[in-house]
C-alpha cells in the first residue's frame, strides 16, 4: 500500500490533515504540533527542534510495518526509519494527549480533534491484514 497523508490544518495544539491510501481518500489524521521537522534535516537539527511526545514526526517518506505494539496489546502499523524518533505507530486517539510523536486516525475531524478513530484505525489493521504481503509506505506532505 501507498500511504500519503497530507497535512493542511495547524494550531499551536495539533495538525490534522488527510490521509489517502493508494491516492484516494481514507480518513482524516491528527498528529502533535507540527514544527517544521524534515527527514533530510540532520538528527542533530531535528533534536534541537523536537519536543518529547509534543512534535509531529518530521516530513518525508518511511517504510510501514504492520506488528505487535507491547504497548497496545495488538497489531498496528508502525513506522520504520524516523529520525530521532522511536517507536512511531498509526493507532487510535481523539486529540493531542493521545498521540506522543504517532499519527491519530478518524472518520470526522473537529478543531484539535478526530473522531470515530477506533473504527477508523480497525479499518486501516484489516487492509494490512489483506495487503500483509505487499511492502508498505507513507509519505507525509505539506
């Protein structure tokens, strides 16, 4: 699959944009306050910009895989090769307090929310379920 999400929205709380799946429109995301990370920034910049559990992951292209989260207790997609980032996942949550650094899913947005996640993230599990053969990617956007 062909992961894009598409940032367009940004307060001093969140970002919330678009994700679309093999370029048509899935669900709406909702990540941390988007500080202008870029994966072609250097770790040493990307640090100095970074807040712990408060930054939207840098823009820029990532391989996904789909595997237990320790976490969670169950299969979500994660994102391989962030840089200054560990353990970054797509998984459910409503609003900045539950993203620390991952990526949100919802079928509605609001101002500093999404809803409808949990649906929304089952949805995603059951296309890497479908698609678990094939490799997987996301692209993050402006």
């Amino acid at each position: 699959m062909k992961i894009k999400v598409i940032r367009n929205t940004f307060t001093e709380n969140s970002t919330i944009g678009e994700m679309h799946i093999n370029d048509k429109f899935f669900c709406y995301t909702l990540e941390d306050k988007d500080r202008g990370l870029d994966s072609t920034q250097s770790l040493l910049i990307i640090k100095a910009k970074k807040v712990f559990g408060e930054t939207a992951i840098p823009y820029g292209t990532y391989e996904v895989i789909f595997n237990l989260s320790p976490k969670f207790q169950k299969k979500l997609p994660r994102l391989v090769g962030v840089k200054g980032y560990d353990g970054v996942l797509i998984h459910a949550g409503n609003n900045k307090n539950h993203s620390h650094g991952c990526i949100l899913l919802g079928y509605k947005k609001g101002v500093d929310s999404i809803s409808e996640s949990t649906k929304a993230t089952a949805d995603l599990c059951a296309l890497f379920e479908l698609y678990k053969e094939n490799k997987h990617t996301i692209e993050i956007i402006k």
